[in-house]
C-alpha cells in the first residue's frame, strides 16, 4: 500500500498537469480604453458546466470613443490550429455581470470577426473604435470558434462589461 500512493499521486499530477496543458493552448490578452479609464481581460475558457469568473468593469460616458485592443497568442509549441475564428462583439445585455452570452439579435454595437490559421507559438492581433450613444450594460466579448483540440471541446475567450452612463 505505501508503494501504491506515490505512484497513485504521480498519475493524478500527471492527468492534471495534461488537462491544464490542453486548456492552456491558447492566451488572449484584451484591453478596452475611454479616456484615461482602462480594463484589461485574459483568457478563460468556455466548457460545458465551466462557471465563468466575475468580468471586470470599465465604466465609460456616452458618445465617448472606446478602443479595444486585442492579442491571441498559441501557447502550444507543436500545433497549428486551422481554420479558427476569431470572434468580438459588443451588445447590450440586461444587467452587469449577466451569465450568460446576450443573443445577438438585437443590441449589437459592432461585431467582427476573421478566421486564421494559428501556428505553434503565433500570434495575431487587432484593434477597434466605437462609441456607444445608449446608457446602459454592455458585454465585450472576444471568442475563439473552432479552436477546440480536445474531447471537451472547449473555446476561449475574454470579456468585460461596459457601464455606459
């Protein structure tokens, strides 16, 4: 038995340290600045049951241009991933700090996207201007469609509320 435990605990390190490896294959830095105020987000991922932590905030005046800046970079040193959409969006949701994703039905501010291949440590990277007129919550979104390289098939993403007021 006193054999079998630190083999027992070498496997469980080893099944977790793989399962972090695979959630970490990709890092997405975002900032969004008004004025002299800022906020930044990073990667987090997006899987079934997965609680998403609290988003920051930035609060901004209407009619006031916001820029965003993005960076995703592929943590992997081997793989490529083909074909993923990068996908930014800002739409208005109903409270701050909502759960879940609003449809983009109705609300949108800007929405864009483009789809790249990522390379073993590649990066891309963009940026935008907006203004948003309406007071309210808004989420700032940026995901990754297709990148999921596991049986979980998870997404990445990163994501700020915007309080317009």
């Amino acid at each position: 038995m006193a054999r079998a435990l630190p083999l027992g605990l070498v496997v469980f390190g080893g099944l977790l340290a793989g399962s972090a490896a695979r959630a970490d294959h990709l890092i997405i830095d975002l900032e969004a600045r008004s004025g002299k105020a800022r906020q930044t987000a990073h990667a987090e991922t997006a899987a079934l049951r997965a609680k998403p932590k609290a988003r920051g905030v930035l609060e901004v005046k209407a009619g006031v241009p916001i820029t965003v800046t993005w960076t995703l970079r592929g943590a992997d040193a081997t793989a490529t991933l083909k074909d993923v959409l990068i996908h930014g969006f800002v739409v208005q949701e109903e409270k701050v700090g909502q759960p879940t994703v609003p449809r983009l039905t109705k609300g949108v501010v800007v929405e864009n996207g483009l789809t790249t291949d990522i390379k073993p440590k590649g990066k891309t990277e963009g940026k935008f201007t907006f203004t948003i007129e309406k007071a309210g919550p808004y989420l700032l979104r940026l995901e990754t469609i297709g990148a999921a390289t596991d049986p979980t098939g998870h997404e990445h993403f990163a994501a700020l509320d915007l309080v317009v007021r």
